[in-house]
C-alpha cells in the first residue's frame, strides 16, 4: 500500500494554466434552464454580472449587453439577484 500524502505535498487545486482550454471547453451545453434578459427592464447595476459564477455576464464599456450562453451553465443566481422591481433577468425551460 502507498503512503498518503500530506497536504502540504498536494498540488494547489483550482488553478487554471491552460485558458486555451476553458475558452474551447463550452460547458453551456450543459443547462436545463436559460436566462432571459431583458434590456429595456435592466437598471445596469451589474449585480447579477457581480454573482455570475461563470462570468457569462456580457459587459462593454461597464454596461450590460447580454449573456454569453456559451458558458452560461442556467443555474438562475443572475435572476435571483435581479432586484425584484426590474426583473431584468427570467429563467426558462431550455429548449433542445
């Protein structure tokens, strides 16, 4: 049996050298729900580009301009955190 490492000798997880790689790996296949937005209800206060988890919040010039569902996994946080008065962001069944 081979002896256990410490944690000390494991390699640091998360760290990502090859961006190559998570550009060509589009993980939006993914999803079973979409986010829909809505530009004329968005107040641009970027708290859903803010919680993103997969940084699919499309920003130019520090205003939204869409979703790149290229990425986007359809978890729905971007909706959720869309303030209530604006529901800029809804989710909806995704359709194959």
């Amino acid at each position: 049996m081979s002896k256990l490492k410490s944690w000390k000798e494991l390699p640091c997880g998360a760290i990502i050298n090859d961006l190559k790689a998570v550009l060509e790996n589009k993980t939006g296949t993914w999803r079973s729900f979409r986010p829909i937005w809505n530009k004329e209800k968005c107040i641009n206060c970027l708290t859903c580009w803010i919680y993103c988890p997969d940084a699919a919040i499309i920003l130019v010039d520090g205003k939204h301009q869409g979703i790149n569902y290229d990425y986007c996994k359809g978890c729905g946080i971007c909706a959720e955190v869309c303030p209530k008065k604006v529901q800029a962001i809804t989710m909806v069944k995704e359709e194959k």
